[in-house]
C-alpha cells in the first residue's frame, strides 16, 4: 500500500499556505460562520478528500442500481471540464462539451436518472425542488460533493483509494490531498476502493487502524470488476480471444490497473496514455487511426480497447474514424464490489439514508 513516491520538499510553503486555507474554510463552516443548507429530501453524497482517480463515478452507479427501482433519482455533478457554464440536464444526446464526461456516461446508461450539471450544486438542488411533484427527485446523489459543504448532505460517503492510502499523503500541492485527513471524520461511512481481489483479512484490519474512524462510522471495502469488452459504436458485448493484440487508449487518472487487467487476458500490443478527462484532438484520432492500421497489417485481429469514460469522448469522434477502426473500438466496462461479504450491510445502510433526511444514521 506504499505510495512509492518522492515529496515535493520545495513544495511545502505552498502546501502550508493551501493547508491554512482549507483549515480556515472548514473552521468557518463546522462554526456556523460559512452556511450549510440542508433539504427535505435524502441527500447522499460521495465524494473523495484526494485529487482524481478513487472511483467515484463507479460507486455512483452503484448506488443508482441499487436506488433505481425504489426512488426517482437526481445525480448532481459540477460537470468537470465541460465547456459550457451554468446549470444544465443532461439528455442521451448531450455532448462531453456540454455536460462532461462522466455524466453523459451516467445519462446514458441511465435514461430514467435525471443528470444535472453545476458548479452551484445548491442552485441545482433548489431548481430540482421546485419542479412539478411528479417530476421531482425523491432522492440526490451528489457526485464528488465532499469538499461542497454549502450543502448538508444527509448521508456522506468518502472514498479513499487502498493503493494510495491517506496516511501516507500530504495536501496539495505536495501531495494530492484537498483536505487535512481531519477531513474524514466528516463522513458517514468510508469505502477503500480498488482493493485487490486477494485482499487478505490481516490487510483489511491494518487499513482498518490506519482510518482510526469513530464508533459511528463504518468502513468498507471495494473491488473494481471489469466486464466483457463492448463496442463503442454498437454497443454490443463481444469475446476477444486471449491472443488479442490491443492498442490501449486511457485518459483516466490512474490507468495502471486496467493495463494490468488487459495484461492478464489479452496482448498489449501498444499504449497510449492521455491525461484525465482528455479532449481529443481531430489530429489525435488521425493519430490514432493510423497507428491502427499499422496493428491491422501486423495482425488482422488487432483492436483498440479504451474505457468507458474515454468511450463518451471518443464517440463523438465517429465521423472521423475509419470503418475499420470503429468494427474494431471496444471499452471495458466496470462496476463496483463490495468486499468480505459486507455487501447487505453496505445495501441496508443505503436504502436507511434513502429513507432520511438531514441526520445521522
């Protein structure tokens, strides 16, 4: 669980300086001096005290198939790196430039959930309440709303990555903390994402005394499970044999993992790593393209496999891929598993702050 990395020594006076400042903020609110809102309806919010890469969108979706069949859901996500402003719903045929990413990702796998995007997410939560009651949310789920504490939530989930544990951290901009790990006493319950599927009990009980939560809080542990490859054009699932050669496309904060998994099941013939929630340029699918075609002529079975974030922004370029790139553009899909048998547990606790509004579980 080591972090592996060198501190940023020269960086300290700055992250002093940023430390005092998110110290200041939070003083102000948890002392009434900054306003939080609260609502009549359940909020859940999840979000993470760290930069990128916990898997939030992930666990969201896990919460909206768990929630869906039971409750009109709202997602509330500021819409990161979307080129538009104020607030805006998603519909299944936004744009990455409109609405973001990862809400046109959950607009479209989810059309029943309404996706709403602001950088005012208390804005947001208001309009949603002065719909007509039949359109109105019985339950929010706001999307990396931990460090927005204009609004109360009334469940709060804080994810922590395992392969980059908080204790070994520090604020930004050493390190990639938002927040003191103070911070996390604010949550309700903490889940330590992307553990290994080997994750042996003696591990789980050290990361259990590394968090050093209080009675009330409860924590649990994730697993990312990947699924069948499907196409980006289509759809559809589909089978690659295991001597598939790949040209890996990630714009994802952390991408080892899935190179791993690609690594254990198919032949990486070629990576390219882009930066989190890249926009692609027309010159970078030209690239891409042709480095393609040279995969094709090596091996006519070649494919190109990215993930399913990456999948929303590259769809877009459709018009500009050749036919036989888009038979051949496949994203693997993920989805969140609860560890150690916790799984009705975690459910119970979800489907009690559903029920409730501005108080602790």
């Amino acid at each position: 669980m080591s972090l592996n990395t060198h501190p940023n020594f020269w960086l300290k006076p700055l992250t002093f300086l940023y430390g005092a400042g998110v110290k200041m903020r939070n003083a102000f609110f948890d002392h009434g001096l900054l306003k939080q809102e609260t609502f009549n309806i359940p909020v859940i919010c999840v979000g993470n005290i760290t930069v990128g890469g916990t898997g939030k969108t992930p666990h969201v979706e896990y919460l909206i198939e768990l929630l869906r069949d039971h409750y009109r859901i709202a997602v509330l996500s500021r819409g990161y790196k979307r080129k538009t402003k104020g607030l805006i719903e998603a519909c299944t045929e936004s744009t990455v430039g409109e609405v973001g990413d990862e809400p046109k990702q959950i607009k479209l796998k989810y059309p029943d959930v309404r996706v709403i995007v602001d950088g005012n997410r208390r804005r947001a939560l208001k309009w949603l309440l002065e719909q007509p009651v039949e359109k109105r949310p019985q339950i929010v789920i706001l999307d990396d709303g931990y460090q927005h504490r204009y609004i109360k939530p009334s469940y709060a989930i804080l994810l922590t990555d395992y392969n980059r544990p908080m204790i070994e951290d520090s604020l930004l901009p050493e390190g990639r903390l938002r927040e003191p790990m103070n911070g996390r006493f604010r949550a309700d319950c903490v889940i330590i994402t992307k553990c290994p599927e080997t994750m042996q009990p003696i591990d789980r009980r050290i990361a259990d005394r590394d968090l050093g939560l209080y009675p009330h809080q409860k924590a649990f542990f994730s697993a990312m499970v990947y699924g069948k490859p499907r196409s980006i054009i289509s759809g559809k699932e589909t089978d690659l044999p295991s001597d598939t050669p790949l040209l890996v496309i990630s714009g994802i904060a952390k991408p080892e993992p899935l190179h791993l998994y690609l690594s254990n099941n198919y032949v990486i013939a070629e990576k390219l790593v882009f930066d989190d929630h890249h926009n692609f340029s027309i010159q970078e699918i030209d690239d891409i393209d042709k480095k393609f075609r040279q995969q094709l002529n090596s091996n006519p079975n070649a494919a190109v496999v990215t993930t399913e974030k990456d999948a929303m922004r590259l769809a877009e370029f459709a018009d500009y891929l050749s036919e036989e790139i888009k038979e051949r553009l496949f994203y693997i899909p993920i989805k969140v598993k609860i560890m150690f048998g916790m799984e009705s547990s975690f459910n119970k606790l979800i489907h009690q702050a559903a029920s409730r509004t501005n108080f602790s579980i």
